[in-house]
C-alpha cells in the first residue's frame, strides 16, 4: 500500500496512538518493578498467578513500544541536533 500525499488525520493519529502506547508501556514497567529486575536488584522474580493471561502479555509489547517511541523521538533530536 503506498500513500501518496500526507494525511492530516494520519499525522495528527499516529503519533497520538504511539504515546498512549508509551504511556501504557512505561506504567507497565513502574507497575511490575522491572527496573530492579534491569539492574539485577532483585534476584528472582515471582509472577503473580492471579493476574489475566491477557494482561500480562499485553504489557510486554506495550513496554516494547515505550522503548521504541523513546529510541525514536531520541534520534530523531539527535540527527536535528547534529544536523
């Protein structure tokens, strides 16, 4: 599918789209602690076997997305910067 010209309902969406996913990925880092998991704070992880299958799998590509707006939005001031 190529898109011709730029879409305003596009370009005002997508990014809208892209930071409630980041917002929805950083509260899921916070809320399960896992920067102390990253810095090797905490040892073991235990899973809580009482929260939806559904939910857990949601948060992980939403972290994913957090880290991919962030990667994103710091090159692109990078290259504006450099530039």
């Amino acid at each position: 599918m190529k898109l011709r010209r730029p879409s305003r309902l596009r370009t005002l969406l997508l990014p809208t789209h892209s930071t409630c996913i980041a917002v929805c990925g950083l509260s899921a880092f916070f809320r399960r602690d896992l920067l102390a998991c990253m810095s090797v704070q905490t040892r073991f992880v235990f899973l809580d076997f009482n929260e939806p299958v559904l939910l857990f799998y949601l948060d992980y590509p939403a972290m994913l997305g957090t880290f991919i707006f962030v990667t994103c939005y710091v090159s692109r001031h990078l290259r504006r910067r450099s530039a």
